[in-house]
C-alpha cells in the first residue's frame, strides 16, 4: 500500500476496530454503528459552533471541521467519525460558484448544461485541499482507534446539482443532458470523477481508515442508464483510492435496482468492500440481490428516530436479524439524521446496537 507508515490504518491503530474489521468480511464481538449527518443539526453543541460561519466556510476552516467531525462521536459513542465536509466542496475548490442555501443544499451561481460549460471547467489545483488535510490529520490524531471515515460524492449526484443549478426531485434536465449529449456528459462525469476522487484521495493519505462515496440521487436513474452512463465513471472515482488498501463503501438511496452493480460498478466482480442500502428493502432482500462477498450498511429508518421508543427499538432489532444474512454488517440508517432528532435517542440506538452482539445471535 501507498498510505504513509504514520497512517492509522497502516500504523494498526485502528485496524482492529469493529469497522474496519466488519468491512473486510469479519464479524467482531460487537456490530459497529455509526450514522449518515451524525454531525450537524441534531447536536445542540454543533448549531451552537456554526453560528455566524457559513457552511463552507466552516467545511473549509480545519479547527472547526476537525471539532464538528468530532462532536457525534463523543457523545454518542459511535464506531467511526464521517469527516464533516460536504460533496461539493472539492467543487468549490475547483472554481465553482456554489454556494449551500440553509435548509435547501447546494445552489450554482451558473448550471453548467453545455459543451462549452464543461469546458470552461477548471482543475483542482492539490494545494487547494490543504484544509481538508490539516482537518482530517487533526481529527485523526484525536480519534485514536476510532476510525475515521472519509468520504465524496459520486459523479452522478455531483452532476446532477452541477446540471440542475440546485436541489431538484426527479434530475430531469441533468438526466436530458445524459440522452441529449452523451459526449458532454461524459466529459462533464470524468471531470466530477477526478475533482470527487482527489477530494477522497487527500482524506484517505491524511488518515481516514475508510473511504465512502454517496452516490444520493442514483435513485432517479434506469438500471440501462446506470450501467452505460454513471457506473464507469463512479469506479473511476473510486479508482482513485484503490493503490491505498482502505475499505471502499458506496451508498445510494433508492437504489434496489441497481444494488447489485452498486457492488460491482458495472464489472464481473464485486469491487467495494461495503454497499450501504436505504430503508426501502429489508438487508436479508439486499443481501439476496448482492451475495455475500460485500459487507452490507443499513438501514434503519430515518423516519423511525422520532417514533415512540418501543417502535424504534423493535426496528432496530429487525434491522440486525435481517444483516444476519450478510457476511458482515455496519449498522446504520438508511439516509442521514435528520435535524430535528432527538441525539438522546441516537446514543440509545448505540447503546441498544452495542447490547447485541455480533448480530447473528440477536433474536
Ligand atoms: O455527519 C456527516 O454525515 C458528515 C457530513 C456531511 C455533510 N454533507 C454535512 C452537511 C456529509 C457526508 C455530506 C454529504 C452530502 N451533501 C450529500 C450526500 C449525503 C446525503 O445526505 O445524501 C449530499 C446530497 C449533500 C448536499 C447537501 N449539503 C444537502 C442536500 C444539504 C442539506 C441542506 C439543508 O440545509 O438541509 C447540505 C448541507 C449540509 N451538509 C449540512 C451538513 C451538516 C447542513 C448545513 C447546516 O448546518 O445548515
């Protein structure tokens, strides 16, 4: 492997861990739990830091990144910290005009929807990423054997805000773009490939022990459409991590369809470590459609976090005897937290996920 000797994973600090173990097929004495947004708006600590700094602007300042990253695992005891950062920062730094609207998401000052858009396009120059580094080393050098997940948006989900302007439900004009001009989405892809790639590339060599690519708005895409258009270009960005030896996870939401290519990216074999699946299908479905050479993430219900105790709680049991059908599983939700949660809850869900064992002797 590429990674520096000094690096947690090489340096064996956190090879041992329950994610790190869980995701490369084993299962240890206690299922690892971490969750999707576990920093961010459910935390009182967090709002309370953000007040007054813009959401890239704190993305982009390493002490504040490094203390946000840090916050959830504190408190709740979780198996891994996700770096706080956003899919469209490495964007920012290559000279996008983009901005995250409160309560919105990530807005473009111009979509970029021709030919000529995409080649005006700039580089990502690597100095650029110089506060993504000092905010994972400082954040890795306070987790110690706590895994540090480093994670970016995957080349579809990055287009289609590049292709929309802003949120939108159904990617209509990005998915036009994809049929109208192969050539230019494929261009546009390559591009978000490399930008999203070298983004995950910087927080892995920094110190992060995984590496997660959130392929969000896959959902929207036909299963023909995923293989021809979006698969090669969502392995090109994980190509960018694949010398460095740290499990791989991809994640989509709505993505039964394609669950299984998800594994493979379009290929024969089964290339990720970890496939994260939402809470549409329950994981003994997702494992039947992916096999057992992938680790399984999920999926309890975002929308449970808030129903009474007793409901959540037999949800999360379910959710662990049906990942007893995968090789290994790192339980999680289907999609983020979503702000207005109760963190008490979160840190019972822990509590509870950590009282169950390795998840095959749950009942
Ligand atoms: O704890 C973590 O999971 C780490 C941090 C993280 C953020 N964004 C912080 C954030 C991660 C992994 C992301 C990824 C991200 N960003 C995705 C993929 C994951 C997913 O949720 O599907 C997407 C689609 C985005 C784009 C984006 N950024 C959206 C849709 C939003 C929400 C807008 C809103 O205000 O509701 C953001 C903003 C954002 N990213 C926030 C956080 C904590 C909220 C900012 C705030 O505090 O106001």
């Amino acid at each position: 492997t590429a990674l520096p000797g000094t690096h947690p994973l090489a340096a064996g600090l956190t090879s041992g861990s329950p994610l790190v173990r869980a995701l490369r097929g084993d299962r240890p004495e206690t299922l690892p739990v971490w969750f999707m947004r576990q920093a961010g708006r459910s935390l009182p600590e967090y709002r309370e830091l953000r007040v007054g700094t813009a959401m890239l602007d704190a993305c982009l300042d390493p002490a504040l990144a490094s203390e946000i990253t840090l916050q959830p695992v504190r408190r709740h005891g979780v198996d891994a910290g996700i770096f706080f950062s956003d899919i469209v920062v490495p964007i920012k730094l290559a000279g996008v005009d983009v901005e995250i609207v409160p309560g919105r998401g990530p807005v473009l000052g111009s979509p970029i929807r021709s030919a000529a858009d995409v080649d005006a396009l700039g580089q990502l120059d690597p100095s650029a990423l110089a506060p993504i580094t000092e905010a994972v080393r400082r954040t890795v050098a306070e987790l110690g054997s706590t895994p540090l997940i480093g994670f970016a948006g995957a080349p579809f989900t990055l287009a289609a805000y590049l292709v929309e302007g802003g949120p939108s439900k159904d990617h209509i004009r990005a998915r036009t773009l994809m049929h109208a001009d192969p050539e230019t989405w494929s261009r546009l892809l390559a591009w978000a490939a490399d930008v999203s790639g070298a983004f995950l590339r910087a927080q892995v060599l920094a110190g992060a022990s995984a590496a997660q690519l959130f392929d969000s708005w896959v959902g929207s895409l036909s299963r023909a459409d995923y293989l021809e258009h979006v698969a090669p270009h969502s392995d090109r960005a994980l190509s960018h991590v694949a010398d460095l030896g740290v499990p791989r996870i991809h994640f989509g939401v709505g993505s039964g369809e394609v669950l299984h290519d998800m594994t493979t990216l379009g290929g024969e074999r089964v290339v990720v470590d970890g496939v994260g699946v939402d809470w549409r299908i329950p994981l003994d479905e997702a494992v039947r459609r992916v096999g057992t050479g992938v680790t399984v993430q999920g999926n309890i219900d975002p929308a449970m976090l808030s129903a009474p105790w007793q409901v959540l709680e037999d949800h999360v049991r379910d959710v662990v005897r049906c990942g007893g059908a995968a090789r290994a599983h790192v339980v999680n939700l289907g999609h983020g937290v979503p702000p207005e949660t109760d963190p008490a809850v979160i840190t019972r869900v822990v509590e509870l996920v950590h009282s169950l064992g390795s998840g095959r002797d749950a009942g």
